[in-house]
C-alpha cells in the first residue's frame, strides 16, 4: 500500500470514529418554571364611575379621559406581562 492511501484510511477511520462518539442525554424530569410578575402589573386603574344621568356637558370630556386613561393604563401592563412570559401580541 501506499504512504497516501495508508494515512487516508487512518483519517477516514479516525473521523468515523470522531462521529460515532456522540453522547446521548436523557431528560428524567421537566420543570415548568413560572416567570415573576409584580403584582401591580395584573392591577388595572379602576373605571370611573358612570356619570349621573344629569350631569353636565363639561362633565363629560374630564370622564371620557379617565376612561381613556384606564384603558392605556390596563394595555400597558398587559403588554407588560406578556413580554415576561414570552407571548407574542
């Protein structure tokens, strides 16, 4: 045989050898870990309460921000602890 042909066969065997090496692990248990989420984050600001079936015109734009607010302030937190448990919006 050849030099060539002989250290081919060597690399050849060798690297066979490399590949069939491969250790495999086995899982015996799989733990769920819950990420920690602040409790002020699954609190939304309150709703104001309803208006009194006479009130005033000027009442109206001050409530319709309150609401407003409330709502953002909700889809914040909620955007929030979505991110932290990895869901996807």
């Amino acid at each position: 045989m050849s030099r060539i042909l002989a250290w081919s066969l060597v690399l050849l065997g060798v690297a066979m050898m490399l590949c069939g090496c491969e250790t495999v692990r086995h899982v015996d248990r799989v733990v769920v870990e819950r990420p920690a989420v602040s409790p002020d984050l699954v609190r939304c600001r309150p709703e104001p309460a309803p208006l009194p079936p006479g009130a005033r015109q000027r009442a109206i734009a001050p409530y319709v921000l309150d609401l407003v607010e409330a709502g953002a302030d909700c889809r914040r937190k909620l955007g929030t602890v979505g991110r932290a448990i990895g869901a996807t919006p």
